[in-house]
C-alpha cells in the first residue's frame, strides 16, 4: 500500500530545521506484513530526544530512514490470520525494543536487551529480517525502519510483539507516550533503580524522560524528591508535580546537600550528556546509586576516579527501554496513571501534524517543548 511518511534522507542538517527540513513528507511503499507482523495506523506519535539524535548526528543510523518510535496505533490486518494474540480494530501501544523472546538474554528476563532485536535495530530492520518500506519513484530503494516501528507515518507494519494491546478510551496523544517516556522514564526508577519507598530521588534533566522519571518516583514512594535543570518553566512544573525542590544546573549540588541534609539516595540523569553524568556521580550519597537514560554524542566519555567505585561503594547503571517487560510494565503504569498516580499527560506540550513536524523539533532541540505528539490521521483525511 501506499503510504505517507517523514523520511531522513541525510544527517546533520542545519538549524533551524523548519528551514533546512531534515524531515520530508514522503510517498512511500509499504509491503504487507509478514507472519508475526502486523499492519497498523498510526493514529499518534510522539517526538523524542532519540528521533532528534538520528536527526542531528548524534546516533549514526542507515539512511534513509522513516522516523519515529514511540506511538500508539490501531490494528488493521494480521500478517498471520490465525494469531489469537490480536484482531483488526485492538487498540496497541508500541514499543521500540522487539524482543525475539529466544535469546540469552530475552529468556533470562532482559528483553529489553534482546540481541537479536538490538542487531535489527542497528541495521534499521524488522526482527523478521528486511525492510517493509520501499520507494515509490520506480527504483525500489529500501527505506531503512527506525526502532522496528517508523511511526512519523500513517500506517506501519511492525513486529506483532513490538505491540502491547491497551484498552480504547485511553486519550490517544496520552496513550503514545507509555511507548518510550513512560517506559524509559518510570522504569528507570522502579525497575532499574529498585526504588525503595522512603529514598531520596535526584533529577538531572527535565524532559520527557526525566519528568516521567520523577513522576515514577513519586508513584514509588521517593521522598523527597528533587530536579535539576537550566529552564525555569520546566522547574516550575517538577513543583506542581510534587518535588520538593528545583534547582538551576549553577550551584545545584550544595543547593540539594543543604536542602536534603545530606546527599541523594538515587540520582536519574536523562539529559543525555558525560558531564552531566558525572555531576550526578558526584552528587549521590556514599553507596548510593546513579542511573542514567540519555543518548550521549558516542564520542562523549564518562570520567571518573576509578578508586570512587570502592572507595565510596557508587553504582552506575546504565538504562535501556527503563529495563521494562513492555506487555507487563505498560498495563501497570495505564493503571498508576488512571489512578492518579501519574499523570503522564502534564508531560504534553503540543500537538500537531506531520507536516508540522521539522517545526516541532526545532521547539525539542531548543529545550522548549517537553512532549510533542503528531496525528498521522489528519493529513491522510485531508490528502
């Protein structure tokens, strides 16, 4: 079929990106799906940190490449008629880690680590091997996949356990987000971290990631907890989140040992930078832990003294998709979320559509916008 999409054709491209627009609106072929696979519309999608790392350089990734990972999508045609798993109509929340559910580490419980689901994709491939996604301009050049899914598009066909089956009246551009901030974020403290009520929580980096990360440390029973970063709207919105302090990055390790008597238990660092890293090691407790989910630049390295390990006990951890079981993890943070707990749709600073899209990055790479969410749906109507 033929499909819409928001094709990167090179990297690097220059700022502002409504200028130079890395991102273009292209026709592209779309094969139908395998067995184990499955055709979707893509009915949100949301813009993140590690769409604009493809984008600026940051991530080396096969071109071209249709973008976009984290989203939520309604199933309209199983590549296996007989899979019980899913119907045409399920409402699906998707997720950027297909686990193949045999390897090493996906038996062991680290499907988030899948080796098989890494390897693809690096390549910009699907689990099952190849691209689905061709040119339409006669040559029938392969479109590499961004992350199994490529969601900056109307439909797409993904891997059927990249999918996680959710009910239907869940608001669409808050459904979209348990694919990558909610998962990443909230897993950080409560899977990888093993938060423990009654810890203290330390934020580097309050954008999508590292909200929902304070928001999981709240749902965790994290107390007190506390944010760092250099924009003061976003500080403003960790307080009427319930931290109980925010800080400008200037002077924050002597502003949090006054204010918490003493240094963090925990420490997420999520903008994605070395030496924000290494801040957050200096700053937590003797003992303490450091988990970190940003997407340094890979030339970026992390220094530290390396007698601190045994001196003072740290530990570094690193954090991939949150180390979450996506068809465990996203129901139970659906059910945090219509409890109150975590009120992930805060996180949500704009809505718009695919052809909005290079606009709406510049507003992410500039720290602006926190979550931003795109309605595939609305340009297909209007085409």
């Amino acid at each position: 079929m033929k499909i819409t999409a928001a094709l990167l054709e090179t990297s690097g491209a220059a700022h502002p990106y409504a200028a130079s627009m890395p991102l273009r609106l292209t026709a592209l072929d779309l094969a139908p799906p395998r067995a184990g696979e499955l055709l979707v519309r893509i009915d949100a999608a949301g813009l993140c940190h590690s769409d604009l790392s493809v984008i600026n350089g940051d991530r080396l990734r096969p071109l071209p490449m249709a973008l976009g990972h984290e989203a939520v999508a309604t199933v309209v045609t199983l590549g296996d008629p007989d899979d019980q798993r899913f119907a045409p109509g399920d409402r699906v929340v998707l997720s950027f880690m297909p686990a193949c559910g045999e390897c090493l580490r996906c038996v062991s419980g680290e499907g988030y680590l899948c080796d098989r689901g890494a390897v693809a994709n690096g390549a910009g491939e699907m689990l099952r091997g190849g691209s689905r996604l061709h040119r339409c301009d006669g040559a029938q050049e392969s479109v590499r996949h961004h992350l199994g899914v490529s969601a900056f598009a109307d439909h797409a066909v993904v891997d059927a356990r990249s999918a996680v089956r959710i009910d239907a009246d869940i608001p669409l551009e808050v459904a979209a987000l348990f694919g990558c901030a909610v998962l990443t974020g909230v897993g950080a403290v409560l899977n990888t971290a093993s938060l423990k009520a009654g810890e203290s929580l330390a934020v580097y980096g309050l954008g999508g990631v590292g909200l929902a990360a304070l928001l999981g440390g709240l749902a965790g029973g994290a107390i007190p907890v506390v944010a760092i970063d250099p924009s003061a709207d976003k500080r403003a919105l960790a307080l009427e989140l319930g931290a109980a302090a925010a800080f400008a990055p200037d002077g924050a390790e002597d502003a949090i040992v006054a204010h918490l008597g003493g240094r963090p238990d925990l420490v997420v660092e999520s903008v994605g930078s070395a030496r924000v890293l290494e801040l957050a090691y200096g700053l937590v407790r003797r003992g303490g832990r450091v988990v970190t989910v940003g997407l340094p630049n890979p030339r970026e390295m992390f220094s530290i003294p390396a007698v601190s390990l045994v001196g003072d006990g740290k530990t570094v951890m690193g954090s991939y998709l949150g180390s979450a079981i996506p068809a465990r993890d996203i129901p139970r943070y659906i059910a945090l979320w219509r409890a109150g707990r975590l009120p992930v749709e805060r996180l949500l600073s704009n809505v718009g559509q695919l052809k909005d899209i290079n606009t709406m990055f510049d507003a992410l790479a500039s720290g602006a916008a926190i979550r931003q969410i795109v309605f595939p749906q609305i340009e297909r109507k209007s085409a």
